[in-house]
C-alpha cells in the first residue's frame, strides 16, 4: 500500500451527490469571511479550526430501508440507548437525548431480519444521521413442532435439524399453535453492513465466513428459543467470495444489546465450493456468525479538512475486499486514528461523517503496521447541522373555482457549520463555495390521481407541490403528487445562521361521485426534509446536509 494507490468508487458508504441548481454564498463556521465572492479568493477556501466540543448528549437519525430493494421501510421500529420509536412513512426516525459513546441503533420491520449498525456519538460529533438497512426475510416456514422437524431452504445450504416439543417461550410457556421459522441469509459480501454489529468480540475483530439469522414464533406472535437441554444441529452456507475456507471454525451468536458477538462453540467444514457449508450444533436461536478472529496489524493515519485542519470524531473504516469484515476507529482531537485489520488483505480504506466520505483508497495491506503517509480529506460541510423548528401552518385557502385548496407552511431553521445566504455577482466571478436548498417530501396520506376523462371515480385527489413562490419558501415543482422539487431561491434577505424558510402543498378538493364532483376537506399530512447540497466546484467535493424529519398536516 502507499501513496499511488487507486482510488475507486465505492458502494459502500456512500457520498450522496445532488447536482446544483442555482448558486448561493456559503461560509463555513470559523472561517474568516467564508468562501467569498471575489475572484482572487474564488477556489480556496478559507482555513478553519475544527468545530468547538459541544455536545453533551447524542442524537441519531436516518432512514431505515430494505438491504436489497432499497425501499425505505415504513412502521419499523427503531431502537438506541433503550428508547424505541417507530419510522416514518420515508423510513425516517430520530433518537434524541442518548448518552455520548459506542451506541447500538436496531431495527425490527416486518418481513425482515433483524438488524443492528453501531454508532460513536462523541463529544465532537454527537449528532449523526444513518443509514439502516434491513434483509427481507428468506425462507419461511410452519410446522407443528411437537414433531422432530428438518428444515431446508430450498434456495441454499442452509438447513436446520429440530428435535420433538424443542421449543418455548420467554416466560417458559409451550408454544401456541404452529410455529413459524423464519431463516435470512446474510451472506452477501457486496452488503457487509447488512450483519448484525460492527465485527467485533471480546477478543477482537471478526472475519466471516457465513452469516444467517434465524427466528422462530408460535401463532400467537410469541418469541420462542430452545428449551433448556435441547439442541439443534445448523448448516450455514459459506460466503461465495471467501477462499481458502479452514476445516473448522467459530461460532459465534450476536448479543443484540451489546451490539457484539459471542463465541458460543465451533463449525466443521463440510464439502468443497460452490458446495461448502459448515456445520454446529446451537443451543438457543439469534443471528449467528461463522468465522474466525483476526490476529491483526494496525493501519494509522490522520482525517482532516479542507484547509488541513485536524477533523476530529470521525469514523475510520477499513473494508475487506478479498475477505468479509469490516474494522473501525474514531478519529482523536488531532484527527489520528488506528484501525485494526487483517495482514496481507486487500482491503478499502475511507473515513465518513454523516453523508459524506472521503474517497477510497485501496489496495494490499503489508505483514507489518501500515501508515498512510498522507492524510484522508474530508469536507468540514460534512459536521455542519441543520435542525428544525417547529413548523407554523397557515389557513388554506380556496383558489377560483372551488376546485383546489392549498396550504403554506413556515419552519424555523437554525444551521451550526455554515451559513446561507442568497447570492449576488456583480462582476461574473464564481464563488469558491456553492449551495442548493430543497425540501424533500414524502406523503404520510396516500391522495389518488383523478380518474382520466370519461373514466368514473370516487374518493380521489390530486396533490402537488406549488410552482413559484416569493421567500422565504422554497420553489418547488412537480407533476401532481410525484415528490419533485426544483429550488430556484433560498432563505430571506441576508439569512445567515437562522430564520424561516417555507413551502406550499397544493390538492384538488373535489372527488367524482355520482356524476358530480363534490368538493370535499381531506387531511393531508407531509414528511419533510430540509437538505441543503454543497458544493465545491474546484474540488468537485459536493455534501449534503439534512434536518431531521418533520411532519406536517392540515
């Protein structure tokens, strides 16, 4: 590894880029002036000092949504630091008031394996947002289970052994009914993220060499697991991507709590590949992980921003590229960090902060430690806040004709990091620093499309996203209710730091009934998101910042 190594894009964690549509003057916190209008200062930003330490509690948002589809996963309950709460109709949640430090954030949605990610909400950064994924649940199935039973996904290895009456309760109780198995693979080496925890046992990091999730419930929805005495026998399928398989292995279960696994006891190598499988007897049901600890070198460098200036509470990660796992650390006050990882691995290596990250190195890692002799960049936009206030809804009015009804909302804004302002040349120079503004929207009440002409219907709306609007809205623009924006104009005279920004929903208010359209009153409620993109177009960095959700109805 060394200075030349290539620098791919990855798709792991990702940078989520939004082209620019109109250009706004951006002043990042701490700096001089900001990024300026002038053409001599135009392309170098101004140096800044690493944000002051702020944060005494965390705070932890995102979307959580569907590992393979991408959908965003609605109703799924979210948990971190003991409090729970439930995802929007966009998959987006939020955690307030968690205590700093190593944080386990799970999702549960139905249809779906569980899944835990761990976050360090630190003093410099205590406010992250996430992204949470989830694996559609693999085979199901039910069987009576006072009978032994043999349980084989018909699409992989995988297979369970059961012995007769195996099964109880939480409170120690027989099952209720049927009970239902439900086995999810988690063995696909282009999504490590989607095993449970951060890789890591009490004796250090994991590498895997299978994964699987398995759940049982009676029909009553109880949670079951091996009664006390009884065992099982499980076949896990090895991981395509994995050579060189050992003839036995650990096991290990995932503490969901913890965020950590257990080694509980060890797999044999069974067959040759594509056919390979290990095999172990369990004694109790969770997600469980086949694989060994690595005996690893430490790779060290330093995160910084822009102007080189130290980026402190940073994630660091390194990625196996030719084995599953995945090691990180934490970025000290002086942006160092070191990072654990297997000797003589291909690996990615790249450090992220909210939804940025710096571009990825990659390459062999050596025998011996490994320091990167130059530092990783990392946009200081990418600690840069957004959070909301609490949105003043307007009284609708009707427009001409009785035909459509609007709302206009009002949200207070208040931004830690960076500054916005409209902007204004005078004299055709770019400035070093860009910004686009929009609000992203999701509709928590489904409104139906207006039958076509000649085409009978009831009960249906349209609903858009009005055009032009003077500030402090944003313009938005869109076909009916399609979720579209075009923001073309942002904040009011000289906002910087603070102030109100807002937006307009539009709804026809007349349904189809009986061969008249009826004027009616629905309530509409919308989820939304203030995200704002920037941009550096000498660098071609680009961040975008988000809020936390809100949700407004009318």
């Amino acid at each position: 590894m060394g200075a030349d190594m290539s620098i791919p894009k990855g798709n792991f964690f990702r940078i989520l880029v939004q082209g620019f549509l109109s250009l706004f003057l951006v002043a990042l916190a701490g700096c001089g002036g900001g990024g300026g209008g002038g053409g001599s200062s135009a392309g170098t930003p101004s140096s800044t000092s690493p944000p002051a330490v702020f944060d005494t509690s965390g705070t932890v948002f995102g979307i959580a949504f569907d590992q393979v589809s991408g959908t965003p996963l609605l109703g799924a309950k979210v948990t971190a630091g003991g409090k729970t709460v439930v995802t929007g109709p966009d998959g987006s949640f939020s955690v307030k008031d968690l205590a700093l430090g190593r944080t386990v954030v799970s999702v549960s949605a139905a249809g779906h394996a569980d899944n835990s990610i761990v976050v360090n909400l630190n003093a410099s950064q205590g406010r992250q947002r996430v992204k949470l994924p989830a694996y559609p649940t693999g085979m199901s199935y039910t069987f009576d289970s006072a009978l032994a039973q043999v349980l084989a996904d018909p699409s992989s290895l995988a297979k369970v052994t059961l012995p007769a009456n195996a099964f109880l309760s939480g409170s120690g109780a027989t099952p209720i009914g049927g009970v239902t198995a439900e086995l999810t693979l988690l063995n696909d080496a282009s999504r490590p993220s989607g095993i449970p925890g951060d890789y890591t046992t009490a004796s250090g990091n994991l590498q895997a060499y299978g994964a699987v999730s398995i759940v049982f419930k009676d029909s009553a929805g109880n949670a079951l697991n091996l009664a006390p005495g009884k065992s099982a026998k499980v076949q896990f399928p090895t991981i395509a991507t994995v050579a060189n398989l050992p003839a036995s292995a650990q096991l290990f279960s995932f503490d969901a709590q913890a965020g950590r696994w257990l080694l509980d006891s060890t797999a044999t190598l069974v067959g040759t590949a594509p056919n390979a499988y290990y095999e172990g007897t369990v004694s109790h049901f969770s997600s469980w992980l086949v694989g060994a600890v690595v005996n690893p070198i430490q790779v060290t460098g330093k995160v910084v921003d822009e102007s080189g200036a130290a980026f402190a509470g940073v994630t660091v990660a390194v990625i196996g590229v030719d084995y599953v796992g995945i090691s990180i650390d934490i970025t000290d006050g002086a942006g160092n960090f070191s990072v654990p990882a297997k000797p003589n691995a291909k690996v990615r290596v790249l450090a992220y902060l909210n939804d940025a990250q710096t571009p990825e190195q990659s390459g062999t890692l050596p025998s011996t430690n490994y320091a990167f002799p130059s530092p990783f960049v990392l946009p200081r936009a990418a600690a840069a806040r957004i959070e909301l206030g609490v949105p003043t809804v307007l009284a609708g009015d009707l427009a001409s004709g009785d035909c459509c009804r609007y709302f206009k909302v009002e949200v207070p804004f208040k931004t830690t990091g960076m500054e916005i302002k409209p902007v204004v040349h005078t004299d055709g120079t770019a400035d070093a620093v860009t910004v686009n503004a929009r609000w992203e929207f999701s509709s928590a009440v489904r409104l139906c499309d207006r039958p076509p002409i000649g085409v009978s219907g009831a009960n249906c709306s349209q609903t858009w996203l009005n055009a032009y609007q003077d500030p402090p809205y944003l313009n938005p623009w869109n076909g009916y209710d399609n979720g579209g924006y075009l923001a073309t104009k942002v904040g009011a005279t000289n906002t910087t730091t603070a102030g109100t920004l807002g937006f307009q929903f539009s709804f026809h208010n007349a349904v189809f009934n009986k061969g008249v359209w009826v004027v009616i009153l629905p309530t509409v409620s919308v989820t939304a998101v203030l995200a704002v993109t920037v941009v550096n177009p000498v660098t071609s960095t680009s961040v975008t910042v988000r809020s936390e959700p809100i949700l407004v109805s009318y």
